[in-house]
C-alpha cells in the first residue's frame, strides 16, 4: 500500500480564500507530482520536483505555487481561490530513477463557491 | 498537443467476457507505459506497466500488450468481474533518467454489466 496522504479530502470554500492542499509520502521518493482532474479529462501536470528546493511548472498553466523545502511534504497553495479553481487535486510521488509507477495519494476534491 | 490518448471515453462488457482498453502515444522516446485505474473522488492505483523492451506484460487476469511500431497500447482484462467497472488511465513515461515525468490520456470507463 501507497504511503501517501494528501488532506484534506474534501474542501469547500469561498471565492477569494487562500488554500494550502497538503501532500506527504513517506517513501523517501525524490520525485513528487500534483495533477489536476475534471471528470472526463485526462490528469493534467501542474507542479512537479525533483527533490528538495526543485520545483517546476508543469504542462497545464496553474495560479497555484509549490514549495519542497522537505522530501516527504509537497505543498500546494493557491493564494486567491476562484470557482475555476473547482477540480480534483492529486499528489503523486516516484523514486528517482528506475521504471517505476507513480504512487498516487487519495486525492482532494477542491470546491470554490 | 496530447501526448497519450485514449480515444473511446467509455466502454462496456459482459461479466465474463474480455475487456480491451486502447492507448495511442506519439512522442517515440517514451520508454516505460502504465495503466492506472481510478474510482470517482480517489487517486489512481497502478495496475500494470510495461517497458518499450518487451511486447508484453501478464499479471493475472490484466495483460498488457505494446506496438512500437503502431505507437499502440492495449489492456486486456480476462475474465471481466462487476468490480472492474472503473475509469482506466493509460499513462507514457518521459524524460531523462533524473527528470521524467508521467503523462496520462483522458481515460475509459468501463462498465462490466453483471
């Protein structure tokens, strides 16, 4: 089993509120990911690291920020949420080399009313 | 410009019956292919992957078959159980050694009809 926790799981919150999604792995891997889902879309990449103090921006533009100032904690911040913003986060998490599959956390489905 | 995709949304079948889910890539440098499966407001779990060495992967019911040439992927699920019924991501690993990342298609829901 995946050792990878993302909370919350569920949020709801108004336009305008900053949110910090939390993701921590617990598998020492270098490499973390957040995608960003709406139902019937692929998994678009919006952040990824390579390891402590790497971040980059990922395929799809996103308004959220990253930080890595830890391996195991992968944050997410979105300063000023909007209805837009509405979608399902997920975390992800890989060693650093190797063919090897991502491990994923639960997930969290954000909500902007 | 999509990378990996998958080009049926949804899909259904018997109880019993083989289920086949497609996957098409175009970046030939790809080199490593998974198949996650994801139920509604969860994260992806992983099902099986494949190298671009080898042209197939078993692991008991779910086998994975790759066309380099064809640029073409499938899962085939034997036999199809009611508890299969999911959405199935195909997703193409890319990148160098120490900066890879994973990219899906839109995925297929697969309904398994009891």
């Amino acid at each position: 089993e995946a050792d990878i926790y993302q909370t919350p799981r569920y949020l709801v919150i108004g336009t305008g509120k900053k949110i910090t999604l939390e993701c921590s792995q617990t598998m020492g891997h270098d490499k973390m990911y957040w995608y960003q889902q709406d139902p019937g879309m692929e998994l678009h990449l919006i952040h990824y690291s390579y390891g402590v103090n790497s971040t980059e921006k990922g395929d799809l533009s996103s308004e959220s920020t990253v930080s890595r100032i830890r391996t195991e904690h992968f944050p997410l911040t979105l300063e000023s949420a909007r209805p837009s913003h509405t979608s399902q986060y997920l975390c992800a998490s890989a060693p650093a080399t190797g063919n090897t599959e991502a491990f994923f956390g639960q997930g969290t489905r954000l909500t902007v009313v | 410009d999509q990378q990996v995709k998958q080009n049926s949304p949804s899909l259904s079948v018997q109880e019993g019956r083989i289920s086949i889910l497609n996957c098409d890539y175009t970046n030939s440098m790809f080199d490593y292919f998974l198949w996650y499966k994801k139920y509604p407001a969860e994260g992806p779990t992983f099902l099986i992957s494949i190298s671009s060495i080898k042209d197939k992967n078993e692991d008991g019911r779910f086998t994975v078959f790759l066309n380099k040439s064809a640029k073409h992927l499938s899962l085939h699920i034997v036999p199809s159980q009611p508890g299969d019924s999911a959405v199935y991501f195909c997703a193409a690993k890319g990148g160098t050694s120490g900066t890879y990342k994973y990219i899906f298609g839109t995925g297929t829901r697969l309904k398994v009809l009891a």
